[in-house]
C-alpha cells in the first residue's frame, strides 16, 4: 500500500496550482511525478501540449499511469528514472515543475544544471521544498512519539533527504550555478493531512520511511510504548476534520537563461 502523499499535500498542491501558470500548448516537465497528481493536472492545463512525469519509484508510476489511463488523458507520459542523470531532449520543455520531488538528489548542481538542459531558454521551473526539519510539526511530533527517550536533535540534513533545500541561499546559489536566474523564494505555510481518524492516520504514518527507520531499532516493548505515544499524539492532532500538523515550504521559482 503507497502512502497517500496527494492527501498530505493537498493544501500546497493548490498553492502550486496557482504558481505554475500552465499555457495550452506548453510542453511540461513534472520532476519527482509520484503518483502523477501533479502531471495529470498540468495536462488538463497544458493541452494540446504534453507533460512528461519522472520519478524513480516503480509502483507509484504504476499508479500514474493507471489513473491518466482512467482520466483519458492522451498527453501524458510517465518514465521511470532519475532527473539527475536521465538523458532528456535537449531544450524540450517550457515549464518544469516539482511539489516535494527534487530534495532528494545526491548531487544538486549537477541535477538542476541537468535539468535545466532540458528546458528551452527563459522556460521557468517552479517547486515546492521543505523548509528547515525544526519547522515541520509533522517532522518533530512524530519525532518525538516515536523516540524512546528525550527528543532527539533534529540531524544536520543530507544531500539528498527531505530538508535538502531548506536553505533557500544555497537553493538560490545551486540554482544560480546551474544556468538559472531570476530566483525567487516565497515562505509558504500550510497544514499537512494524515488521515480523518488517528487509526487511519497511524497506519498511514507507519508507512513512511521515517518512521520505520526510527522504529528499527526497537525492541517489541519499547516498539508498542512508541506506538502508544504515536497514537497519543495523532488523537492530540485530530481536529474532527482530520489529523492534521503545521508545516512550512518554500515556493521556489526561477528562469533558465
């Protein structure tokens, strides 16, 4: 079962909609498509032009493909790689897009400078990144819940996780580097959704990588002492419309030159 990440985001999906500012006829570029709500959307917006989804999971591409099939959707295509290194047609896109797909890089400035190669000159590039793990309530209640003493520190982000591009000068210069210009970030916040119930919330929850990784390491007691405090804080979190946390993002877009 795939985490659904469309109902997480839902809120900073509109907030992204709005940004993209899709053309008919622009040929798009969906970095980090998942399960393809971002692509589907675009080519509702972008025909007769065509969207291009890339991700590097296999069964959320399945999905993707799946549901662009159901919509009827004839201007969309889905390849299963990384945006880092895949070999795009040179100068083929007038927008590219990401919502939360292009932290996870090994390499930054050599995924952007790659996909800049991709998109013709002056083509914009608009995407949603985490802000900083301190300011994601999601990140540290659950954190938290799940550690089996004090709250740890947050961790010094890596390469390529999901606080990769919190930073928005380093985002500012990776992009700079790559080709870009005209670099703006915006400070957006919206809550994110992990279920209507805290039930379903945590069988949600524990589908992330996160919290299996911190979950590991536990023996069966203390593994059930965190579920107990997880199942506490999602209740803590359950407005009766939903288990919802705070969060913060930037808005990051540029040009190509």
């Amino acid at each position: 079962m795939l985490f659904d990440y469309d109902s997480e985001l839902a809120r900073y999906h509109e907030r992204l909609r709005q940004a993209l500012d899709i053309r008919p006829g622009d040929r798009v570029l969906d970095i980090g498509c998942g399960t393809g709500q971002t692509t589907r959307d675009a080519a509702g917006a972008a025909s007769p032009g065509a969207v291009l989804g890339i991700d590097v999971s296999g069964p959320m591409l399945a999905r993707a493909r799946r549901l662009a099939e159901r919509e009827g959707l004839r201007n969309t295509g889905f390849v299963q790689a990384d945006a880092q290194t895949h070999a795009f047609p040179p100068e083929e896109f007038s927008l590219a897009l990401s919502r939360f797909g292009t932290m996870f890089f090994s390499d930054p400035a050599l995924a952007f400078a790659n996909i800049g190669k991709a998109l013709r000159p002056g083509a914009r590039l608009v995407q949603l990144v985490w802000q900083a793990a301190d300011l994601q309530e999601w990140q540290a209640a659950i954190r938290a819940a799940l550690s089996p003493g004090p709250a740890p520190s947050m961790p010094v982000p890596r390469a390529d996780d999901a606080f990769a591009l919190a930073d928005p000068h380093v985002v500012a210069d990776t992009l700079t580097t790559a080709g870009f210009t005209a670099v703006d970030v915006v400070d957006v916040r919206e809550p994110v959704y992990y279920g209507p119930d805290p039930e379903r919330a945590l069988a949600g929850v524990l589908q992330l990588r996160m919290a299996k990784e911190w979950l590991t390491d536990l023996d069966a007691p203390s593994t059930e002492r965190a579920l107990d405090r997880l199942r506490t804080t999602l209740d803590a979190h359950d407005t009766g419309d939903g288990v919802w946390f705070d969060s913060r993002a930037w808005l990051v877009t540029a040009r190509r030159r």
